[in-house]
C-alpha cells in the first residue's frame, strides 16, 4: 500500500487496499526510500559503466529520482515554499498551503532545489567514485531517501496538531507506539550501519552525510511546525525534499574534496 501511494511502482491499490492498514503505511515509508534509493543507485552504476555523458547522467538521475516518487514531495516543496515565502498570517499561510495554484516563491524554490541536486550529482559523476569502493558508491543512494522518510514517518506519526485535513491526518488516526518501531529500528540500523563502515574503511565521510540530512531534516521541521503549528502532508514532503538535497550536496562536496 505504501509503495502504491508514495512510488510510481504499479501496486494494485483496489484489490490489497484495506482500511485498518492504512495509519501503517506511514510506517512503512522508509522502505519506499529504500526501493527508490537502490533503483538510483544502480542506475548510477549502469550510467558510468555505459560512460554516458555526465551531463546527461546528472539530469537523468535527478529525474527519475523524482519520478520514482511520482513528484508528490516536489509538489510538498512548491506549496510550502509559496506558504513560508508569504511572510502572512497563519491563517493565510494555510490557504495558501491548500491552493492548487503555483506562486513565485514556489517556481523559485523548485527551480534552486533541482540546480543543486543537478550539480551534486554532476559532481559525483565527473568523478565516476573511481577512488571509492562499491559500498561507497551505492550505500549513499541507499541511505539518504530512507533515513529522510524515516524522519518524516516519525514527525507524522508524533506531531500532535495536524494543520490540514488530509492524507497525514489519516496517518494519525489510531497512532500507536508500535507505529514507531520501523522508522526508528531503520534510522539505528543506518547509524550502526554507517558508524561500522566507517571504522571499517577509515572513512567517515558517510557519517557525516547522514548526520548532515538528520540536522536538516529537524531543522526544515522545526521551520515548517512554528511557521504552521503543526505538520501535513505538504510539509512532510517538504521536508523529505530540503533534507535529502543538503544530503546530495554534502555527498557532492566530499567526493569533490577527495577526488
């Protein structure tokens, strides 16, 4: 149900859909970043060996990055940023947030977010991770689309004020504690993971990526729940969006000082 609703993936929602599941799939949100994060990764991959034009590599990457999620966290980014950009009331900012029409703030948002995942990974394919081993090549694909929406999964299954009616409030409808064990058991399993591959390799270089994505993660939060009292959808894609680029960039910029 999860990847039929937050992933292209052809899931038949019709015929496995079933209610009493549903205030689990936000649950079940980091393991969508992990089938879009090892789609990513692989194409990567394929993308060098194939010595596609970097450009091209950088563009494409992007692209189905986000087309994997079917642009609903680009669409959370565009109506947030039109929202926190009004500088209005709250009340005006939760129109806002709920009109379908796209703003100034939102095209210039969309526009400077995409120009940096672009040049991130323009960076790490002109450098092709020839010096890196495989686990470094792939594990920060892995890494940042799930840790991002284990973050998100927790923010919407704990924020107490949901301020739009919609799919996030239906997520808090019978929240459990039980809700919170696979978000948090994916966010250890990452750090012990991370924390082990760098004492094994010598490098920290993925610690502090996933440090740098958590820090932004609660940062945006922390931005969009004293702008707006509480958390939604929009703002939840908001969020996985801000996070997993200053992930992209930092990954971006530590390949560049290494190479």
């Amino acid at each position: 149900m999860a990847l039929g609703m937050f992933s292209i993936l052809p899931v038949p929602l019709s015929k496995i859909w079933d209610e009493q599941a549903k205030p689990w799939m936000m649950s079940a949100l980091p393991l969508v970043g992990l089938f879009i994060g090892l789609i990513t990764g692989l194409l990567q991959l394929l993308f060098t060996w194939l010595v596609v034009p970097i450009w091209l590599q950088a563009v494409l990457i992007v692209l189905i990055y986000q087309k994997l999620t079917g642009f609903i966290h680009l669409d959370g980014l565009m109506d947030t940023s039109d929202a926190l950009g009004s500088q209005a009331q709250l009340e005006k900012r939760l129109a806002i947030l709920k009109d379908p029409h796209v703003g100034s703030f939102a095209v210039l948002t969309l526009v400077f977010v995409l120009m940096i995942q672009v040049a991130s990974v323009l960076t790490l394919s002109s450098n092709q991770l020839l010096s890196f081993n495989w686990a470094w090549q792939v594990a920060p694909w892995l890494l940042i689309p799930v840790v991002s929406r284990a973050l998100v999964s927790l923010f919407v299954l704990h924020t107490k004020r949901v301020v739009t009616q919609g799919l996030a409030q239906s997520f808090r409808e019978r929240t459990t504690a039980k809700q919170s064990i696979l978000p948090i058991s994916m966010l250890v399993i990452a750090f012990v993971g991370v924390a082990s591959l760098a004492i094994w390799t010598g490098q920290a270089e993925l610690l502090l990526i996933l440090m740098m994505e958590i820090l932004t993660g609660i940062v945006a939060f922390n931005c969009v729940h004293r702008a707006f009292s509480g958390i939604s959808g929009d703002l939840a894609g908001y969020i996985v969006v801000i996070s997993e680029t200053a992930a992209l960039l930092s990954w971006a910029l530590l390949v560049g000082g290494l190479s």
